[in-house]
C-alpha cells in the first residue's frame, strides 16, 4: 500500500505524461489542420516550434526530477536557476539560427512554441473537473 505523499507523487508523474501526451496530440493537430488550410510553410513552422517547446519542457522536466532526487543534500536547487536561464539561452539562440536560415511562418512557430503551455492549462483544467466534480478519487469532505 503506498503513503498519502507516495500517491501523490505518482499522480504527478501521470499528469505529466498526460501534458505530454496532449502536446503531441496538439502538434499534430497543427500541422496537419494548419497544413491543410494555411500551407506547408505554416505546418513546419508550428512543427518547428512544437518540437522546441516540448523538448524544453522534457529538459525541464528531467532537471525537476533530478532536483526532487537530490531533496536531502544540502542545497538541490543551486544549479536549477543556471540551468534553466542556460537552456532559455539555447532556445534563443536555436530560434534565431532557424529564422536566419529556414523561412518561417510568424504565427505557425508562436503556435507551435506555445503548444505545451495550451497542453498545461487544458491537463490542469481537466483534472480539476474531475476532482471538484466529485468523480475524482481525491475529493475530500463530506
């Protein structure tokens, strides 16, 4: 039987998977629907971003659960600020070399980039349904 923090933790770790798993599912949907009725130009821009912005968040995600790990040392946080402001740095620099040498659609590429935020928001938003709707398995009271 696992402990109340136990069960949460795990809980965490399906809600991230599931914000994922709804990128993917939004990327694609881009591409092929942005594809379709704005043109390939627009489909690799947001395919492009989409990519950029989930591998940010799975880097971070990796750092996060490296942090989490290391909860007993003396200080877990001391290389998350320099590695998070580093691979913001990289991002930049990756965009920059993209729009220098790839001709890109404006909007297809913020689309695509804010993919993982739009995944956040609807993983949180569903899940908060569930638990105030009373069928959620956390629901407390009563």
């Amino acid at each position: 039987m696992t402990t109340e923090p136990e069960q949460r933790q795990e809980d965490d770790y399906v809600l991230l998977h599931r914000v994922e798993q709804c990128s993917l599912l939004v990327i694609l949907l881009l591409v092929l629907g942005g594809g379709y009725l704005s043109g390939s130009q627009f489909a690799r821009s947001a395919l492009l971003g989409g990519g950029l912005s989930l591998g940010s968040f799975l880097l971070l995600k990796r750092t996060m659960m490296q942090l989490v790990s290391r909860m007993g040392s003396q200080n877990p946080a001391a290389g998350f600020a320099v590695k998070f402001y580093l691979r913001l740095l990289v991002l930049a620099i990756l965009l920059a070399v993209l729009g220098m040498s790839v001709q890109l659609h404006l909007l297809g590429l913020l689309a695509g980039l804010s993919t993982v935020m739009v995944s956040v928001i609807s993983v949180v938003l569903a899940k908060g349904l569930t638990d105030f709707s009373g069928k959620g398995k956390h629901v407390r009271g009563a």
